[in-house]
C-alpha cells in the first residue's frame, strides 16, 4: 500500500484545480467551499473523464473512490484537516 497527500495550495484557497497521479492513473481534483460553509471535491479521471467522486469532506471519514464501470476501488481518501482556508487529504492505494 502506498500514501500520499493529497495537492492543496492554501496560498490560492477554494476553489481550486489540482492535477495529481495515484496507482499510476492521473486525476483531476477540484475543491470548492460550499455557500452551507463546508468543503466539496470532486475527482476528475482525467483519461475517461469521468467524475469518480464528489462529496462533502468530512474530518476522519474514509472514502472509497471506485471505477465507475468494475466497481474496483482505485483507492481511498481520508480527510484529516478541513478548513475555510486549509484542506489536508490523504490517499490509500
């Protein structure tokens, strides 16, 4: 199993594009703060370009990101710290 962090630039803030690649498949992250005041990303396969998650990021919750057509899960994000103006995601695979 690998770990990574997941890219955040708290220099921009929301919302936010960032380009990253897990398990050698690359994906689109978009962050965005929600008008209700929470956090949302939404992850872009960036080949198919597919949207494989979007949700509200919940402090400690683990998700599984999964292949929209196998089910397969790709891997997992577990949001640790989610902030107005910080968000720290990390990625299982």
């Amino acid at each position: 199993m690998e770990i990574g962090r997941l890219p955040f630039d708290r220099n921009i803030g929301y919302p936010q594009k960032q380009s990253v690649k897990i398990g050698g498949r690359a994906y689109l992250l978009f962050y965005r703060w929600n008008v209700k005041g929470f956090a949302v990303l939404r992850i872009r396969d960036i080949e198919s370009n597919e949207i494989l998650f979007e949700g509200k990021l919940v402090e400690k919750k683990l998700f599984e990101i999964r292949d929209t057509k196998t089910y397969e899960t790709l891997f997992v994000i577990l949001p640790w710290k989610v902030t107005e103006s910080d968000c720290e995601v990390w990625a299982f695979w």
